[in-house]
C-alpha cells in the first residue's frame, strides 16, 4: 500500500528471529525523503530506523533485528517525516 505519506508491506511469518533490511536511493535531484522506518505486530509498533534527507544518487541501508514467539502478520512501514514521499529501493 503507497499513499503519499506511508509506504507498507506485511508478511505472514511464522516463528522465529528475523532481520530486515532496507535500501533508499535519492534519484530525483535533493528531495526532502526523510522517514521513520518501523514493524508493527499484534504486540504494538516500533520504529527501529530513521532515514535522514539524503545527497543526490547517495544510498543508505538500514537493518532491524526482531524475533515473534508464534505465527502472525508482521508490517513493514516507512513513514516520511520529511517533504516528500518515502522512496524504497528494495526491502
């Protein structure tokens, strides 16, 4: 789901330790991107990553480590806390 100020993927997963991993590319020419990244679960939400505003073509990777005890839905979000939408490279 894309809307102007969130970008969201979730993903049924079963139990274990996970790592996620993010990249962000600035291709448009110094655009305010900046964004909070976060996983939500039935247990709440957390911002694990910050993106700052980045230089033009610079890329920045960004990593949270998380574990569930049981089988649920877990929901990557990049929130923009800058002037224009999050841009994602890969997740």
């Amino acid at each position: 789901m894309f809307t102007a100020k969130t970008m969201k993927q979730g993903r049924q997963s079963p139990a274990g330790k996970y790592k996620i991993t993010t990249a962000h590319r600035e291709w448009w020419g110094g655009q305010n991107r900046a964004m909070d990244l976060s996983l939500t679960t039935d247990a709440g939400t957390s911002v694990y990553a910050s993106v700052p505003k980045q230089d033009n073509n610079a890329v920045t990777t960004k990593t949270g480590e998380f574990e569930i005890t049981s089988e649920k839905v877990v929901t990557w979000t990049a929130t923009t806390t800058g002037q224009h939408a999050p841009a994602v490279s890969w997740l």
